[in-house]
C-alpha cells in the first residue's frame, strides 16, 4: 500500500525535521499554555477513540497520540476539530522516529493492542526491544511510566522479559489509569497489561 506521506518525504531524516517542527510548534506553546512539563503518549492510538476519551476526563493535562497510518490518524483529528478539544493532538509517525525527534518529556506512555508479529522470524519487528526502551526512557520524566496492552500471550511475555532486561524500567503494581474502552479492547476483551516505571 503507498503512502503519500512516506512518497514525499522519503529520507527519515526529513521525518524527524518535520517532527521536530510539529512539536515546537503545536506541543511546546500547548505546554506553556497550561504550565506542563510533559505529554501523555499513544503510541499506534489508531482513529483516537480511547485517547479522546481520555483526554476529556483530564483536561489539565496534554494528549498526544500518533500512529503509522495517515487515514487512521486523520480521522483522530476530525474528533479534535468536531469536539473542539484543546488538549489533544494527533501526529501521523512512526513510534521510534518520533520519540527520536521529540524534545520534550513523556509522563505516561500507552501502548495498546500492538503489532504482535507472531511468526518467530519476525520478532525481530516487534516495537518492543531493549533499544526502544533505553530511547523511551530518554524521554520520559524520572517517575514517568509505560503502559502496555495485549491480547496476545507471546508477546505479552516478550514485552515483560524485555521490561525486566532492561535497567530503565521496573514493572510496577498499578492500575491501568483510564478504563475506557479503545476500538481493539472492544473486539479483543481478553487481554493482558503491565505498567512500568522509569528507573
Ligand atoms: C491493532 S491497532 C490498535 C489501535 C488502538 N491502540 C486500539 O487499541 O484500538 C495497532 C495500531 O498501531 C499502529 N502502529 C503499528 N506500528 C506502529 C509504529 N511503529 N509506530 C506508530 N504506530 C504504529 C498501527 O497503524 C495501528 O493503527
């Protein structure tokens, strides 16, 4: 499937240009605006309906969500023009660029119903490797937090042992902070989370 996007900037280098010009220019006043240190992150948040939700319940603090398809995050952003929601934004990327070009903090990183790549000899494209958390932890605030849901066991499992290897994280006791359901949770009841703090 083409990407006009991806057609038009085609060198990452580009991507993380322009990343790092959306964050200056729509996240940093935002963070200013509402005295904040920090974004709330999706990761893969797909059409937005869990984060929008999310973000009317706490409308002190500042939502982002992005996601690798461009109709997906299209239609996240017509809920924040519809509902006229000034806390919440929506950003077509990829998780590792844009984390790369992001230059301000996370407080709480979700990751919901990710890719599982099943087959062993694709695991190696899983999200979730022990760079991805050493860069995730780069960029979130000391007592920030990663959250990770998925209904599928391998890789629930993989994500836990890569959580514990790494020195960044510490799987910690703590309750999912916002129950609503997310367009997969729907389809995919039976599921399996964590949360973990940064080191
Ligand atoms: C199964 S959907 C889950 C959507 C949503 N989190 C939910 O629970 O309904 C996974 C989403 O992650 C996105 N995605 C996969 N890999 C990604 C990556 N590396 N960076 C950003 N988004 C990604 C996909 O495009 C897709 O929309």
């Amino acid at each position: 499937m083409s990407d006009p996007y991806l057609e038009l900037h085609r060198q990452k280098q580009d991507r993380k240009k322009r990343g790092g010009e959306w964050v200056e220019n729509f996240i940093f006043p935002r963070l200013i605006e509402y005295d904040l240190s920090a974004i709330n992150l999706e990761i893969g948040c797909g059409h937005g309906h869990w984060l929008v939700n999310y973000s009317q319940t706490e409308t002190s603090q500042l939502f982002v969500g992005i996601d690798l398809i461009s109709k997906r995050i299209k239609k996240a952003a017509s809920k924040v023009t519809k509902q006229n929601l000034k806390n919440i934004f929506f950003y077509k990327a990829e998780a590792t660029e844009f984390i790369e070009c992001l230059d301000t903090k996370i407080s709480k990183t979700f990751i919901m119903y990710p890719d599982p790549w099943p087959k062993y000899k694709h695991h190696k494209r899983r999200l979730i490797q022990l760079p991805f958390l050493k860069l995730l932890s780069s960029r979130t605030l000391d007592d920030g937090e990663f959250y990770f849901k998925t209904d599928h066991s391998g890789y629930f499992e993989w994500a836990t042992s890569m959580v514990s290897e790494s020195t960044y994280w510490k799987i910690i006791d703590k309750e999912w902070p916002h129950k609503a359901k997310s367009y997969f949770s729907e389809l995919l009841p039976k599921n399996q989370s964590f949360c973990a703090r940064r080191l």
